[in-house]
C-alpha cells in the first residue's frame, strides 16, 4: 500500500487508504479468488484451476490484492501460498454480498406484487 500524502490528517489518509483497498472489491473475479481463499492458504495453479482462469490471469489479480494489503504471500519452495490478511477483509465482502442479496430479494417481492 502506497503511503499517504504528508498534506492529509491522519483521518483523512484512511478514507484515501479505505477507498484504495475497496479496489479489490470492484473486480469480480477478485471476489471470487477472495472467497476460494476462505480461512485457508492456496496457490496460483489451484485457483486457476478452481476459478477457471489462467495462471497469469489469476497471479495478475493476486498483484493487486497484495499490492492492496489484502493478501499475504508465503513462499514453499517453488510455489507460492496466498492468504487473506485479515478475516474482517473476508467478513467485509461477506456482508456486503448478504446485503444485495437482500437487496435483490426484496425488489424481486416488489415486484412480483405489481405484476
């Protein structure tokens, strides 16, 4: 994560930093690999596998995530294992997903009550 800018308040450099990570969040493939991580650890070739996607695709948007601090990366030899910085990011996606489900629920009732 790029450091904020010496003219901003400390407040003011986490709404920059804040809006920077939700980035991650704009992707829906990031997403996707963010969920296929869950709690656990997991390297590129598995979830390209998993996800569909190709190698550089997948370790394209690991870059970002990392480059975001939403991600670890551990090295095992050869490969590299991925995990979730912190489970609040998970928890974060989670209930904005449960949000808009919500969300689509409830405008599907309303409109199966005009029709």
């Amino acid at each position: 994560m790029q450091p904020c800018n010496n003219d901003l308040s400390p407040e003011q450099c986490l709404f920059v930093r804040h809006a920077q990570f939700c980035s991650v969040f704009s992707d829906p493939n990031r997403l996707r690999i963010l969920f296929f991580i869950g709690d656990g650890e997991r390297c590129v070739s598995e979830m390209a596998a998993e996800l569909g996607l190709t190698m550089p695709h997948v370790s394209q948007h690991l870059r970002v995530m990392r480059d975001k601090g939403c991600l670890f990366v551990r090295r095992d030899g050869r490969s590299a294992l991925y995990r979730v910085a912190n489970p609040k990011f998970r928890q974060a996606a989670a209930l904005v997903r449960e949000g808009l489900c919500e969300l689509m629920r409830q405008s599907a009732e309303a409109m199966n009550q005009s029709e």
